[in-house]
C-alpha cells in the first residue's frame, strides 16, 4: 500500500556482496552467511526512518542452474540470520524485494543496471529521490541509482575492494568498506 504522508527516504540494497557474502550462483540456503554487522546496520537504518529494499539480479535462474524458490528459501535463511542477530528488527525485514531472474542475454525490466524497481518505489512509496541511496558492490548496482536520480553508495564487501573502485572513476559515488560503515554516516531522515 502506498505511503500517503510526506516523502520519505529508503535504502535499495543489493544482495549478494552487500548483506551476505558473495557465493557464486548461491541456491543452497545452509551457504547463507551474513557480512558481519549488517543486523545491526539495519536495525539502525530503520530507527533512522528509512525504508529498506533489496533489488538482488538472480541469472542463475535464466541460466537454470537454480529456481526461484531455491533464491526464496535463501532470502528466508538470510531474514533468520538477521532475526537472530539483531532481535530489534522486526518483519517485515524488507518493504519490497525484486528479484531479476534473467541472465545477462535474456530481455528484462528489472535486471540491474535497470532503474524500473528503483523508480516504482519511488512513486508507489511517495519517496524522496535526494534521500534515497541504491548500495551494492558490482558498478551495476552504482549505475541503477545514478540512472533513478538516486545517490549510489560502493561497498567493498563483494566483487571490488577500494582500488577497483577508483579504477572505475565514478564521479561522486563514496566508497565503504562495508554496509555498516555507510549506515554510520547516515543522519536521521
């Protein structure tokens, strides 16, 4: 249901690399692990007024290799993972999940670097652009913000550490060590 109140901020996250470590075409939920301090980071992002997506690219499904339901079962192990560190959050742990299920050569809507999610919750959310942040650690993640009028936040969690980074010359695109160390920089909203 649309948020009908003034504009509000929300953080787009990605998945694999960002919130859980990066395992290649993840399908088995017992492979799920948490990038330390990503609970609480949460917990925090919440207090601070900020709706919390997750916007994760699967083409291991377009590829066959697993289902959709196997990603929803790893989603479901990540949202224990996160219960059980940190009992302040509470479920919902997310305000909307898209999942792109093609690989890179099969047409999509959704699959980053597309800002089609980014800009429906935008709207259907009656969020403010200038107090949202897409973060991930692959440059598609950066390119969907900066392609929905968002700020893009790098992290150093997943497929690039600082100097892939830099090497890529983002303009105005901080970079964190990881997810927490970006939520430690955020004011209330």
């Amino acid at each position: 249901m649309p948020n009908l109140s003034a504009p509000r901020a929300a953080l787009f996250l990605d998945r694999d690399g960002t919130l859980i470590l990066d395992k290649h075409y993840l399908s088995d939920p017992a492979g799920v692990e948490l990038i330390p301090g990503v609970a609480p980071a949460l917990a925090r992002a919440r207090a601070l007024g900020f709706l919390v997506f997750i916007h994760t690219n699967q083409s291991g499904i377009g590829r066959g290799y697993y289902t959709l339901d196997d990603v929803h079962r790893c989603n479901d192990r990540m949202d224990e993972l996160l219960l059980a560190a940190e009992p302040r959050l509470a479920r919902p742990l997310f305000d909307g999940i898209c999942i792109a299920p093609e690989s890179v050569d099969q047409p999509s809507r959704y699959r980053k670097p597309s800002p089609a999610y980014l800009q429906e919750m935008i709207a259907l959310h009656r969020l403010d652009p200038a107090r949202c942040w897409m973060v991930g650690d692959r440059e598609s993640d950066i390119q969907t913000g900066l392609a929905a009028g968002v700020r893009s936040a790098a992290v150093c969690t997943g497929k690039l550490d600082t100097a892939g980074w830099a090497a890529l010359g983002l303009p105005a695109v901080p970079v964190f060590a990881d997810f927490p160390a970006f939520v430690g920089t955020l004011g209330s909203t």
